[in-house]
C-alpha cells in the first residue's frame, strides 16, 4: 500500500467514520486506486436498517476522486470541498456492499479538469464482483485556500 489510513486523514476534509478508504494502492497524473474494508463495518455511517447500499459506492469513489485531486495538486494547501455536481452513465450491477467479501477497491481517472471542475470515471469493485461504474463531474471550492 503507497498510502496509509492515517495519511490519507491530512488529504481530505472527510473525519471520523465518514472516511471510508483504508489505503493508496496506485496513482499517478491520471488514475487512482485506493482500498477499503469498511462496507463491511456493522457501524458504516451510511448504513440504512443495517444494510449498505451498493449506490453508497458512489461515495467510496468520491473520496478517491479527493484524494487523487490531493497527490495530483498542490499538497502544500488545506485540502478544497468538492461536490458532486452530476453523475452521469452510472451503472449499477449489486444491490448491497456489506455481503460481498473481499475488499473493496475504488478506481477512478481524471477525463478531464480545470482549476475548478473536474471530471472522472470511477469503478467499484468488490473481490470479484463489478459493482458499479460512470462518470462524476466535481465542482470545487474555489473560495478556500
């Protein structure tokens, strides 16, 4: 693993149980893939009547999409809020993560970007199974420094 739990904490704004990746397993300029084991915690934040979504993937690849814009930009910054502005072409091939096994892994590649927009394709995939794929367009905040 190139990144760490704990590390990734000084790359993005997410605190607490709400950040849900584990570790850096590759990146560069383009592409990120990063690892999480927690869509199996029983106490995920986004569980609902004991269950996690598969859709909850989006928020998975999201947080890699953060932590790629982190390493790929400036780290010498305090890390900028981003928002999901659309998601596009999102298709979805499980209806929950908790009862898959194996780790989850959260790939996502920069398509294309400016100073304040941005947008990936990201997959999900747990052990063998295709979870769900699309593309996300990001906004940042371009008012924190």
């Amino acid at each position: 693993m190139l990144i760490g739990r704990e590390a990734i904490a000084g790359l993005i704004p997410h605190a607490g149980a709400m950040r849900l990746l584990d570790g850096v397993l590759f990146w560069d300029a383009d592409r990120i893939e990063c690892m999480s084991r927690t869509h199996r915690d029983p106490h995920n934040p986004l569980r609902s009547q004991g269950q996690l979504p598969a859709l909850c993937g989006i928020e998975y690849a999201a947080q890699a999409m953060a932590i790629h814009g982190r390493l790929a930009g400036s780290l010498e910054s305090a890390p900028r809020a981003g928002y999901l502005a659309s998601l596009r072409e999102v298709v979805c091939r499980a209806s929950r993560l908790d009862d898959l096994e194996g780790d989850l892994v959260a790939r996502a590649e920069r398509l294309m970007g400016e100073a304040s927009r941005v947008i990936y394709h990201f997959e999900v995939r747990v052990g063998e199974t295709d979870v769900l794929r699309g593309r996300a367009a990001v906004v940042l905040d371009i008012g924190r420094v």
